[in-house]
C-alpha cells in the first residue's frame, strides 16, 4: 500500500521526469484508485494509449479527459493535497 505521501512524490518525480522512479512508486499498490491513475498518466507520457486506458479504466477516470499530462498530474496533486 502507497500513502498519500508516496502518491505526492510519484507526481512530482513524474513533473520532474523521472518517469521510471514515479512508475516503481505507483506498482506498489495497483488496487488503490489514484495510484492507477497515476499510472495511467505515466503511460499516457509513455505512448502506450492501450496501457494507459486499461490503467485509466482501473482508476475509474477517462482517458480523453485532460488533454495535457501535467494538467492531469497537477490536479491529481491537488485532489492529494486538499
């Protein structure tokens, strides 16, 4: 299990590039609903659309909702931080 912390650091790391650490973060713990949907992010960065929508699908959010992966990352942040 992540915590709110770990997801914080995943986004940042993520805002700051560091695809692969944000990415080990977020494999730590596939059932929790935001953890999936920065994980779906990170493979939205990535390219892989049919990764990122089955990840998308899991955290129960659309694909097509931000066109923009750090506007995504950025609210995702402030749903953590509230």
């Amino acid at each position: 299990m992540v915590s709110r912390q770990d997801l914080i650091r995943a986004v940042d790391l993520a805002l700051s590039g560091d695809w692969d650490a944000a990415h080990r973060i977020v494999q730590a713990d596939e059932d929790d609903s935001t953890s999936c949907w920065v994980h779906a992010v990170l493979h939205k960065i990535e390219g892989d659309a049919g990764n990122a929508r089955y990840w998308y699908r899991r955290a129960g959010h659309a694909y097509e909702a931000y066109a923009d992966a750090r506007a995504e990352l950025a609210a995702i942040k402030a749903a953590l931080t509230y």
